[in-house]
C-alpha cells in the first residue's frame, strides 16, 4: 500500500525547485530588469567573417567598464583602452546573472558579489571563486564571441 506524500514534503518540493529556479541562469529568473545598465545585447547576432557570433562594436564597450549579454550568457569588459576581456555572466557564488559593470566591478544583484574587469577574480564576496574567462576575438571594430 503507498501512501501519498504529505503536503509539508510537497510544499517543500516546491518552494525549493521555485528557490533554485529564480536564482539560475535562466530566461529572466535572475531577478534582474531588462532595463538595468549594461542589460543585453540589442537585436539579433550575427555571424562574422571568421564565422563567430557578433556581439558588439568596440566602441559600445567603455574604456575601464563593460558589458552585460544576458542573453549570451556573457560580459564583455575594457580595462584598458583597446584591450577587450571577456568573462562569464553567471556568477560563480549561485548562479545569477551578473547585471551591472561599474566602477571597475562586474556586479551580481543577488547577493553583492564583485568581479574585477581585469581578470574576473573576486573583489567582494560572498562568491569565492572568479568568473571563468570566455573568448572572443576583434575583428576591426566587431567584437565576436568565439
């Protein structure tokens, strides 16, 4: 004879899977606006001469910020002029999708983590670990993920 789950097991199911779900990588269950600064990438990618996905100009990334490509699951940061660095979006703490760059900072909205634009080492907890390095490549102007 099997019994049925008792509801507190249910509920907790439930609330768990939502708790897990609303702090992933997911479409839009970070938490975070599609109007934050530094928000997506705007219109379609596209491909490139050497056959990468196109996410931006160079000239849309600013010198000592960068910027997030929620959709792409990727930030795009200039440290120093003409020299373009790229890091995952998802923040190594929980899983969210870092929103900001600011200050020198990749920034999570979740919990407060900070990932420096240099190298996406950690610059504020509570992550422990940096964001993994992504690659791209420039081709003349076109900023291109590889």
């Amino acid at each position: 004879m099997t019994h049925p789950a008792p509801r507190r097991t249910v509920l907790l199911a439930t609330g768990a899977a939502a708790l897990a779900a609303g702090c992933g990588g997911g479409s839009g269950g970070d938490g975070s606006s599609g109007g934050s600064s530094g928000g997506s990438s705007e219109g379609a990618p596209s491909a490139g001469a050497s056959g990468g996905r196109t996410l931006a100009r160079t000239s849309e990334i600013p010198v000592g910020g960068g910027k997030v490509f929620a959709d792409r699951k990727v930030v795009v940061t200039q440290p120093d002029r003409g020299a373009f660095k790229a890091f995952s979006a998802i923040c190594t703490h929980q899983g969210c999708t870092v929103a900001t760059v600011a200050d020198g900072t990749i920034n999570c909205p979740c919990h407060g983590s900070e990932f420096r634009i240099t190298d996406g080492s950690v610059a504020g907890g509570p992550a422990t670990r940096p964001l993994p390095a992504e690659r791209i490549t420039v081709q003349g102007d076109s900023i291109e993920l590889a």
